[in-house]
C-alpha cells in the first residue's frame, strides 16, 4: 500500500502536479489503468483522457491519443484534448432553446452560439474521484461531478459521473451517466478523445482509413448549426459506408470533416456500429460502438502550433475525433432525438473502444 502510494506520488509530480500529503476529493490528480500491455492515463480535470497506450504491429508501445505534459496545458486548452464535455455537447444555435413554455439563455462561446457546454463547461472542471482500481481484471476510474442549477445558463441540478474502465482484451469502455435532480434540462455528454492510430506523434491522419456505419447525416449552415434535415450521405464526401482513407474527399469540404452521422436506429439501450480506424503504417485498428444516436467524426481542422506531449506540436488534421452523441442542436429541432432529461430520469451514454492490429473488419 506504501509503495503504491509513492508511486502515485511520483506519477503526479511527474505530470506537474504540486501534492502535499494525501490527495483530497478535489484535487487534480493523474490516474492509471493498466492492463497487461495496453495502458490509459486520465486526469479528474475536465475528466479528461490523456493517452491511451498499446502495442502496434511491430510490438512498439505506442500513444494513439493526442494531449499535453501538464494540467496546467489542459487548463488552458481550447480545442477540448480527451474532456468530457457537456451539459450539452456541440452546439446549441443562439444559445438558447424553450422547454415547459419556458425560455432558457445559455452562456454564448462560439460566436452567438454554445460549444460544448459554454465558457466554463464540463471540460473546465475539478470531478471529484468516486472510485479508483488500477490492475486487476477490470481497472477502471469513476469521476462526479455536481452541476448546479442554472451552471452556463442550464435549468436543474445534475448529478454526473463518468466511468472509464479495461475490459477484455484492448478495449476501454467509457460509461457516462446523468442524473436530473429537480428539473427537467437537455443532456448530451460526449468524450473528445483525439486520435491517431500511428502515434500522437506521427503527423496527420489523412493516410487512415475510416468506415462509418452511418446511411444519413444531418448538414449544418455557415456557423455549423444543423439545418434540421437529414440527409443521405450517398453521393457525397460524408460517405464512408465502405472504408476510405480520411484524406481521400477532404479538399472538397472547405475545412474538413465536421459532421454528425445518424447512427442506425434502435433502443436507447442498444450499443450498435459506428466506426472502424485502420493505420495501416502501425498496424492498429479502433472500432468504436455506442448505444448513442449520433456520432460527429471531426478531423482536427482548428488546430494550429498545439504544443503537445513531449513537445511535440499538432498541426491541422494531426488526430480524427468520433464523438458518439445526441444530435447537436437537438433543443431546436423537435424531429431529432430528444436530449431532454426529466427528474428522476437517468441518462446513460455508453462507448467501447476495442483495439487490435488484426484485420480492419467487424
């Protein structure tokens, strides 16, 4: 027990942690899970992921996830690298919506509209440590976090915690759970994760091949604020039925990728296909399912000169993001997916992500 206390210790100064002492609720820590060769780091800041670390074709170890060296890099991120983000992530058109008869004005962060929660979201929090196991059959973390009523202009206090776990061989699963306490409010958390399967380190994902088991897409105007329609993706660049490399279509979007995919229908319960990520310089294959409606694939089209872990520094396209998801701006649009929580009601959001180097197929 000493030893292991020690070790965590070193780990957390290691990040650039001060520590005195035991470390309190609602201090900023760094956590490890580890399991066999496969290893994740996380943070109780933002409940943010800050590497995912395996095996490539060649037996390598290496960081598929992109992040910074110091919490501090994180408290001053705006890109959300590896955060929860919520209440309600992506946007919300003008910042507000109507629910009950009532009118609700958010906190605006992207121009007129809310990203990701607001000026001070989910991501840009302290989560208290509810649970921490970091060997054994199943390591896993559990994060909290209380969200008070009116928090970025939301109705409702909001009971949350987030679940990071190893299971099986290669795979992490991420459990996301909502609690609305005396209101009812919108709910839509999301894991911002970004990848790169040849190493966070490696340059850009555009080489990477992609299938997304998605038929339809809902399109977005100038400020990336959903139209309301749903639209067939075949026939487009957002196709990627069959897999294609990422960079394949790309100049013929004026940034990137930046989109949500209708995932297939089914229960809120149902975990289902959304993607399968191939680099095929290491080997290493992602597939991701979700009980989730929505997924936005992003390409990383807004970073520029992110100095990142080991000083590396991330350029545009250096990762690809899939946030499994409600639809965005579902507040606004009555024929999208409902997002709305009422009290006594439990939200429950679940991802897996399985890695291997073997064949890039479900």
């Amino acid at each position: 027990m000493r030893s292991s206390l020690v070790l965590c210790f070193v780990v957390l100064v290691a990040f650039g942690f001060v520590v005195h002492g035991s470390v309190a609720s609602n201090a900023v820590g760094v956590y490890d899970l580890k399991k066999g060769n496969f290893s994740v780091k996380l943070t109780n800041w933002g409940a943010t992921l800050i590497s995912v670390v395996l095996p490539d074709k060649h037996g390598k170890l290496i960081d598929v996830a992109l992040g910074y060296d110091s919490v501090n890099d994180y408290k001053n991120d705006s890109s959300y690298i590896g955060a929860t983000v919520g209440r309600v992530a992506n946007r919300i058109g003008g910042a507000q919506f109507t629910l009950d008869g009532i009118h609700y004005k958010l906190v605006a962060n992207e121009g007129k509209n809310m990203l990701h929660g607001g000026k001070i979201g989910f991501s840009d929090v302290v989560w208290k440590v509810e649970k921490y196991q970091n060997e054994g059959h199943a390591p896993h973390v559990i994060f909290a976090y209380h969200s008070y009523d009116g928090e970025q202009g939301f109705p409702g206090d909001l009971s949350v915690t987030v679940g990071y776990t190893l299971v099986g061989d290669k795979q992490l699963r991420v459990t996301m759970k909502a609690k609305a306490l005396n209101k009812a409010t919108p709910v839509n958390l999301a894991q911002h994760t970004y990848w790169n399967l040849g190493g966070h380190n490696s340059g850009d994902i555009l080489s990477e091949e992609i299938q997304i088991f998605a038929s339809y897409f809902t399109p977005v105007d100038s400020q990336l604020i959903p139209t309301g329609h749903i639209v067939s993706v075949k026939g487009t660049p957002y196709d990627f039925l069959k897999p294609h490399t990422v960079g394949g279509r790309i100049d013929k979007l004026p940034h990137g990728y930046d989109i949500n995919y209708v995932l297939e229908a089914g229960s809120g319960n149902k975990m289902k296909k959304v993607a399968v990520v191939h680099d095929k310089k290491s080997g290493i294959v992602m597939k991701l399912t979700t009980n989730q409606p929505g997924v936005q694939f992003y390409t990383a089209n807004s970073l520029k000169d992110v100095k990142g872990k080991g000083g590396f520094v991330y350029q545009p396209h250096a990762a690809l993001c899939l946030e499994t998801q409600a639809f965005p701006d579902s507040v606004n649009h009555p024929n999208f997916p409902s997002t709305i929580v009422n009290p006594g009601e439990t939200y429950k959001h679940h991802m897996v992500f399985k890695f291997s180097t073997s064949a890039p197929h479900y």
